[in-house]
C-alpha cells in the first residue's frame, strides 16, 4: 500500500489514499499497547502534595517582560497609535459630513418639488402678478415650468 513518488529528485514514501485509514488504526494499536503505556508517565505530576511554586522570580521575570520593546519602537508605537485615532476622529467626522450632505440633497429635491408644484398652480394665473413673472427665466428653466 505504499506509493513511491519522485519530487524534486528526493525519493518519499506515501501511503495510497485509500489506504490512509488502515495505516492510522495500526499506528493507534502500536501507541496505544499495555507495555508502552505502563512505561510512560507524565513529564510533570501534579498533585495535591506537590511543592509550592517558586515565586521569587516572578517580579524581575515581569520587569523583563515589560521591557522587550526598546524605547524607540515604543515612541513609534505611541505615535502610531496617536495618529490612528486623529484618522479615526476625521473618519468619523467626513462620516457625519456625508450623512448631513444626503439628508440635505433629499430637503432640496422635496423642496423643488414642492417650488414646482406651487409655480405651476392653478391659482397664480389669477394673480395679478403670477410668481412665474417675479422668477428670473433661467430659474424657471431649471424647474421646466412654462410661463
């Protein structure tokens, strides 16, 4: 079951696909015998007799720890960190921007429906002096009203 392949001129060992499962549930009968399992113990017992930690190296094992970093990479880690939160302060606010920007493009367009339909009512040709006459023509054309 074992397949010879030729990979960039080493000769490996591989087992066929097919037989992959064979080749685990004999690998897990050999660990797993009662010789080698009498024979293994643990690399670390813990009970509830064993020594108390040693804890005098604790604190300078901590100082170390806290010093791994040289100044200079913390200076730039802080500066970074700085700099990302002004971006994130602009974000926020081209974010808030762009909310306002919609939320007055939708009022304009309501409003110049709004302007349309009140220049385009009945009730100004009763007027003495209709609207349509007081708007400059370029505004008129812009709303697509006839005068």
């Amino acid at each position: 079951a074992v397949v010879s392949t030729q990979s960039t001129g080493d000769m490996a060992s591989l087992i066929h696909p097919n037989e992959v499962l064979k080749a685990i549930r004999h690998f897990v009968s050999d660990s797993a015998s009662p010789n080698k399992l009498a024979s293994h113990k643990p690399a670390l017992e813990f009970d509830g007799a064993a020594a108390e930690r040693d804890s005098g190296n604790d604190a300078a094992y901590w100082q170390a720890l806290a010093s791994i970093l040289p100044k200079s990479h913390e200076l730039k880690w802080d500066a970074l960190i700085e700099g990302l939160q002004k971006y994130h302060g602009v974000l926020a606010q081209r974010a808030k921007l762009i909310e306002e920007t919609d939320k007055l493009q939708n009022q304009n367009s309501e409003l110049r429906m709004l302007l349309q339909q009140y220049i385009g009512s009945r009730v100004n040709q009763d007027l003495q002096i209709p609207p349509t006459h007081t708007i400059p023509s370029e505004m008129l054309r812009d709303y697509a009203i006839d005068s």
